[in-house]
C-alpha cells in the first residue's frame, strides 16, 4: 500500500534564548503561556496546542524565525499586555500582521 505522505500540525517550535530564566519569566508570566517543564537550561511552553521549546545559548542567532500568536481582539489584547509594562509596540494598533511587540530575546507578532 503506497499512501502518500501526509504532514499533520506543526508539534513543536524551537527557539533560542539568551537567558532561560527571563525567557521563562518572559514566556510565561508575560505572556502567559503554560509552562510544561523545564530541564537546566531547556523550557517547554504549551502554545495552544503547539508545543514551544525554548533552549539557552549564551549568543542565540540573530534572526530567527517570528512566532505569531492568535488572540480573539488584538486591542483588548495589546492593552493587557501593555498594562504589565513589559510590552513596547512599534506600530498602531490594527490587524495582527501589522501588530509588532519587543520580546524576549526577539520580536514577537
């Protein structure tokens, strides 16, 4: 039986951080995210279904890939997580493609 090949969801997404221990504080008491568990300098995040593996390296890449994360009101949203103080937006508020926040070790959108 040759089936073709069929990719489901995407199961996890790696990023790396300078500082595990404020990309922790970061992740998940910022944003929010439920913390799985943690091992040394590894950190996983439940990200609506998609697991988020956050891995320590003391000169993490310049560039990597942006995580975009869903909200039901992007104004609702943009007020919350500026009201914590933590969150620097570079653009109007507006859709979410146009929407950009200083993150942790990165931009997130």
């Amino acid at each position: 039986m040759n089936r073709p090949l069929q990719l489901g969801v995407i199961g996890q997404v790696s990023r790396t951080v300078s500082d595990i221990r404020r990309a922790e504080e970061w992740y998940g008491g910022v944003l929010g995210l439920r913390h799985l568990y943690s091992f040394g300098t590894l950190a996983f995040y439940d990200c609506g279904g998609t697991r988020l593996f956050l891995s320590q390296d003391e000169n993490p890449p310049a560039h990597e890939s942006i995580l975009y994360l869903s909200v039901d009101d992007i104004r609702r949203a943009q007020a919350e997580l500026a009201a914590r103080r933590r969150i620097h937006t570079r653009s109007a508020p507006g859709t979410q493609a146009r929407r950009r926040y200083r993150g942790m070790d990165g931009v997130l959108q």
